[in-house]
C-alpha cells in the first residue's frame, strides 16, 4: 500500500497552537504517523499518510490562524 510523506512548514508560537495542530491532524483517518521539530525555524511538520491531505490539512490551519505551507509531498 503506498503513502504519502507530506512536509509543512507551520508557524507555532503558541502551545494553543501546537494543541489545534495536533487536534487537528488527529481528526485526518488517513494519517498513519505524524511528528513536528519544534527546534527547526520552520517548525515542520512531516506526516505520513494513506492518501494527499497537504491541501486540505493547510486550509484547516489556515482556518485555525495557523500559518502553514506545503513544503512537498512524497510517495514512499
């Protein structure tokens, strides 16, 4: 079964905002695992999912006023 590897770069300055990140990939079915390096400038957000959620999954953030943007999307 393929899946999809999806980079975002978010903006996070907030714990309300990692809390609606993390409410929000949680509420995807098709998310298989997902991680965010809060270390990194960019604050990426990798995930691994059954299907192409990067738009979709964006446009919830941005509806949350969470800044984010498709960095790439991959088949493995």
């Amino acid at each position: 079964m393929s899946r999809f590897i999806i980079i975002i770069s978010t903006v996070i300055n907030t714990p309300y905002d990692l809390e609606h990140i993390s409410s929000t990939v949680g509420k995807f079915a098709g998310v298989i695992d997902w991680t965010i390096d809060l270390g990194d400038s960019d604050k990426v957000l990798r995930l691994s999912a059954s299907n192409n959620i990067s738009t979709e999954l964006t446009a919830r953030f941005h509806q949350l006023g969470i800044s984010a943007a498709v960095m790439g999307v991959f088949m493995d």
